[in-house]
C-alpha cells in the first residue's frame, strides 16, 4: 500500500526525486512580518530609553552606562527598558535565523524538469504512488518555480552532460530502453528505472575528448584549402565561435575563463 513511508523511500534511494517546496511566498511573509513587529520593537525600546534618561529616579540615569543596573531593574514586575530589550533580542534571533534559512533556501538547486516528471509518475503509477496523495497535497509538485532539489549528491553538471540526462536518455528509455531496463524490485521503490550516472559522464567526456581533438585538426584542415585571405579571416573566426560554444557545452568554466581561453 502507497503511503508517505513509501515516497519517503524511494526519495531516499533515488535523491533526484527529493524535491520540495520552497514556499517562497510564506516565508518572505513570515519575514516582514517578523520585521515589522521588530521594527515597533525597536521604537518602543527607544521611547524607553528616552524617557528613563529624563525620568526623576537617580538610578535609571545610570542604564546606558551599567548593563548591571539595567539587569537589575527587571526585578520589578513592571515592563522595564531590560525585559523590552531581551523580548527585542529573542525576535531578533528568531528573524536573523529565517533570513539566514532562506538565503540557504534560494541557493538551493533547482530540480531537473524530468526528475519532476518522473516524480509525478511515480505518484500516479499503481505500483508506485497509487494516487496516494488526495486534495492540496496531491498539487505539493505543480509549483514549479517553487520547487528545490535535496539531492546534494552530484557535482553542477555541464551542458552537455545535462543534454543526457534531461533530453537524450529519457528519449531513449521511451523508445527502445524500457524493453531491456528493469525497474528496480524493491517495493519501496519499485517502478522506477535508474542510469548508471557513472557511465553517462563516461559517454559525455568520451564526446568532450572527440570534440577536443576533432576541431583543431578540422580547423586546420578548412584553412588548408581557403586560399584567400578574406575567407580565412570569416572561417578564423566562425572556428572561434564554435569553440567557445563547445567550450560552454562540455565543461563549467566561468564566463570569464570561456572570454579567457577563446582570446588565447
């Protein structure tokens, strides 16, 4: 039977189907909230502070310059300048925290599209999710841009290798992989099929190393038979272009190190 136990499980097995909401609509509302409650916080600690400077009692004077005398005050049961501060400290953490936890948030990775796909199958599939999931928590993954991705397990692929894996092996398995590609027997997860990751990078710097070696030699090969001096300038140049394009595809470099290599 489908439950949470279950998704639980093949999340846990298959990391790029841990995805979750990142609720980026409650969270900045929670933080103007916490904010403007701080902020009336902040002008009722400072009303305090002036009025206790100008008030007629010799010893309330002495707070901005003895943490030990404004301590002490708090013993009274009326609200003083020391309990308003330490509620003042208490949101102020709880605020510094959310901001912190969702700076954390948005610089979380996005899911691939066809990890998401291939979550909201798993869901509906009988032997999988079962439709399990019923009212508002069956719509959790049709917030796309809301969504993020736990699975911290893989490098930042390069755009060549995302090619595989979003469009090259899904297109695959659709046509030809399914009849040889068992799904893994494991009732927690079962249903889904896995790529041995390994092998994909292996195909993608297979082709980097192809391409490497294949544009210098087709470059030279192309200049070789141009003859005037206009057409190898247009053809130095297309070959520039090229390279820089492919550069971006099989590798991460920064922009800065593609500008830096192309004007090499």
């Amino acid at each position: 039977m489908a439950d949470y136990h279950k998704l639980a499980g093949m999340m846990a097995h298959h990391g790029e189907a841990a995805i979750f909401r990142r609720f980026d609509t409650l969270n900045l509302k929670s933080l103007l909230y916490m904010q403007a409650e701080l902020v009336h916080l902040e002008a009722e600690l400072h009303h305090m502070e002036l009025d206790e400077k100008s008030a007629a009692d010799p010893s309330k004077p002495a707070y901005p310059f003895s943490v030990y005398d404004l301590r002490e005050s708090a013993c009274s049961s009326k609200v003083t300048q020391w309990t308003k501060y330490q509620e003042v400290q208490s949101k102020l953490q709880a605020y510094n925290g959310a901001v912190i936890q969702y700076l954390a948030l948005r610089k979380a990775a996005k899911p691939a599209a066809n990890s998401v796909e291939c979550l909201r199958e798993w869901l509906d599939r009988p032997e999988g999710g079962d439709f399990f999931l019923k009212g508002r928590e069956a719509d959790m993954w049709e917030t796309v841009e809301d969504l993020i991705s736990l699975d911290c397990r893989q490098p930042r692929k390069d755009a060549l290798t995302m090619l595989l894996n979003e469009k090259l092996v899904p297109w695959y398995h659709r046509r030809w992989g399914y009849r040889s590609k068992k799904p893994s027997p494991a009732a927690d997860w079962y249903g889904v099929w896995q790529y041995d990751q390994e092998k994909l990078e292996t195909v993608a710097n297979a082709i980097s190393t192809l391409l490497a070696s294949l544009l210098p030699s087709i470059s030279i090969l192309v200049l070789y038979f141009l003859s005037k001096p206009l057409t190898r300038l247009v053809a130095i140049l297309l070959f520039s272009v090229l390279f820089s394009l492919i550069l971006s595809a099989v590798s991460t470099v920064r922009r800065i190190e593609v500008f830096a290599a192309s004007t090499a």
